[in-house]
DNA sequence: ATTTAATATTGCAATATTACGATATATAAA
DNA sequence: TTTATATATCGTAATATTGCAATATTAAAT
C-alpha cells in the first residue's frame, strides 16, 4: 500500500514522525547544517554545497518547509530560508524526555 | 530513482538520517514509547497495543532494529525487545548542539 | 522591453516503503 | 510426537520517495 495511515496514532506521534521523516536524508541534514553554520540566511548557494541538480535542492527544501523545520521568504530575486527553531526545541525536547526515563530505567534488561 | 546517494555525505550526517528515518513512521514513534514505559522488556503484546497485523509490526521491528535504536535478543519462545539507550544519546547530543547553536544566533533573521 | 538570474513546478523513470495474507520456523506445552 | 504459540519471511499490490531534464515563474538588471 505504502500509504502511512496516520489517524490510529496521537497528535504528538504524528509530530514527531512528521519531523524525523524530513530529517530523515542526509541532504536534508546537510542542508539544516549549512543553514545552521552560514551567516545570513540568503541561501541560493545551497544547490552549490550538496551533490544535487536545483530541482531536487527545492524539492527537499520545500518538504524541509512543510515539515515546519525550516522558514522561507521571498527577499527579492532570492528566497530567505531559514531554520524554524520551534521545531528544534520539540526534538529536543521529546529525545530529552526519553533519555532522562531510560537514565531512571538503567538497564533491567537486555 | 527512488535511491538515496548517501556516498557524498559524511558519516555523521548519514548517521543522523539513518535514526532520523527510522523514527520516521508514527507505528515506529508508537513502538519505541511503548517500550519505553513497559516494565520488562518481553514485547510480544507489541501487535495487540498497534492497529497493525503481526507482519507489519515485525517489519517495523526489523527497521528499528537495523537502525540500532532497538536491540533483540531471542528468550525462549518470545522476543525480548529492548531500546538501545545509545541511539537515544546521539539523537539528544546532536538536537542539543543544534538547539544551543540557534539560542546563541537569536534571530538574526526571518 | 529584453535579458539575466534565482527558484519553483511538471513530468517521468527508478527505487523504496507500507501493509498484509500466506507460509515458514522454532520453541513450549500437551 | 502432535499441537499451540510467537515471531519471521515471502510474495505482492498500492503508494511514496528520490532525482533530474525541461520548463515555468518572478523579479532584478540592462
């Protein structure tokens, strides 16, 4: 079928399968990096730092966005694409929260 | 072509893609809090807590377990499930780094 | 008004994912 | 040894993802 059927699961596992999905290609993570590291966030360089053709940066970009990791504005002749750190803090957040029961579970199995 | 080229990533970002996707799926997110806050780690009641037949939850399994977020071990006639706290580690130190990161650029821009 | 530059969209081929029924496997129980 | 139980694997259909060439769009520059 390969259609994921999302309504049997909670708002929040929704989340935050919807995020790691979108984290989940390493160009996707190589261009939150990129974002991360450069300066400004006029950022029509990205198809120039990664192994990839224009279409396929924008296609992951636009998932990116739709994912809500990241913001775009139009500036001009350029796009403004920049991280949404909302959802950063959720991801950090959720793996916080789940390290800190496994650190009081300590290991009774496996 | 449907095959990610993971070649000209570096490791780390492959790494982090890898768990990414694997946690990419809401039945994944489903599993991993389950075992989470079961008390021991005998799993075969997986399938009775997801609206999934016993396939498809052992192929998620299989996925999880590839990704080296969960380890199995074989305990007679059940499966003992458990999460692999490292995974969970890199996950949060990654997250953090990158959250520390954006609080120290504080919006200088978008 | 034309040209240039930056980004998005479309269309398509190759491959991957999701899901499950049927079946295999392997241990435990009878 | 047969039967029951738990999990894995196979085969397959439906859908999604990845990637790019070709093309569209849009605003700046000439």
């Amino acid at each position: 079928m390969g259609a994921t059927n999302t309504e049997h699961y909670s708002d929040k596992q929704n989340q935050i399968a919807t995020l790691a999905k979108a984290l989940g290609h390493p160009a996707r993570i190589a261009i939150m990096e990129y974002l991360l590291n450069v300066e400004t966030c006029i950022c029509g360089d990205i198809v120039n730092e990664l192994p990839l053709a224009q279409p396929t940066v924008s296609q992951h970009l636009k998932e990116l966005k739709n994912a809500g990791l990241i913001k775009g504005e139009i500036e001009g002749n350029t796009i403004c694409y920049c991280i949404n750190e909302k959802a950063f803090n959720i991801l950090q957040s959720y793996f916080g929260n789940i390290t800190g029961k496994l650190e009081m579970k300590k290991s009774n199995c496996c």
